[in-house]
C-alpha cells in the first residue's frame, strides 16, 4: 500500500483560516504552517516507529506500511489507522521536536539525528538525543530547551 499523502496545505490554507477566525483560533489545524524537513537517513521518520506511540508510554513501537503517510518529506509508519489519523490532524504535537535532531547539536550548531530509541517526552513534546550522555542532558538540565529553542530560530533564520 502508498503512504497516503494529507491534504496539500494550500488547498486547506483559506477553508482553515476562516474557520479559525470565527472560532477565535481555538481549534489546532492540521499542519498547514510547520514545513521544516525531517532528520532521516532513508526518507523514513524515526525509523518507522509511531510517533503518537512515544505519547501512550509505549515508547517507540514499529510502525506499518498499511498505515503510512508522507509529511514534511519523509514517509511516517503508525502501528493503528487510529494512531495515524490522530498523527494527520496534529502532526507537529506528536512529531519529534527540531525535526528529530538532537537538542544538544541544535545548540551546538552541528546538527546530529536524533536516535528513536533514546527519546524523551519534556513538556507534552518529544525529543530525540544522539547519544545517553544528550539524553542525561535534556533530562537534568531545565534550561537545555529553552537554549535549543532560540538556537533552532536562529538557525531556521540563516
């Protein structure tokens, strides 16, 4: 079965806008504005595990070709129809922050992909580290976030 592909942002982009300016923007849109490329070395995201997954406290759990979709270039496996209908009306809550780099490298500059089995959910969001040493970091140092926020904005900007 081909990953299915959501709606293309520009055909949703008026329908979505409107509908958030009558509901006073309460209501999350499905990706319409987020379009960073993924972190992957085979064009599969977190090497075929469900991202939505990582959010039930069944950490990374392999996905399936029969539930599949491409976003942000990369192709996303789910282990549910449930879970990747879940993934398409809110991909950037449950998609790896810093389009799955490390936190550690994004501040360092160099950025590294994260490893799907060395994960960490901080704050409702899920963080991939490279090593146990950048896992130990995001775990124990409360400002690492905030840090690798202001560095992700300033490397976007470049």
């Amino acid at each position: 079965m081909l990953p299915r592909h959501p709606t293309p942002a520009h055909s949703l982009r008026l329908p979505a806008l409107l509908i958030a300016a009558l509901l006073g923007g309460a209501v999350p849109l499905p990706a319409l504005a987020d379009r960073r490329p993924v972190a992957t070395a085979s064009g599969v995201a977190l090497g075929g595990r469900d991202a939505v997954a990582y959010f039930s406290g069944d950490g990374p759990v392999a996905g399936s070709a029969d539930h599949a979709l491409k976003w942000h270039g990369a192709v996303w496996f789910f282990s549910s129809g449930t879970n990747l209908a879940a993934f398409e009306m809110n991909p950037s809550a449950y998609a790896p922050r810093y389009g799955g780099y490390c936190p550690v490298s994004v501040i360092e500059g160099d950025l590294r992909p994260g490893n799907p089995e060395m994960f960490v959910i901080r704050q409702g969001r899920l963080y991939l580290a490279a090593s146990e040493e950048a896992r130990a970091a995001i775990l124990n140092d409360p400002g690492l976030i905030e840090r690798a926020d202001a560095a992700w904005k300033a490397l976007r900007e470049r």
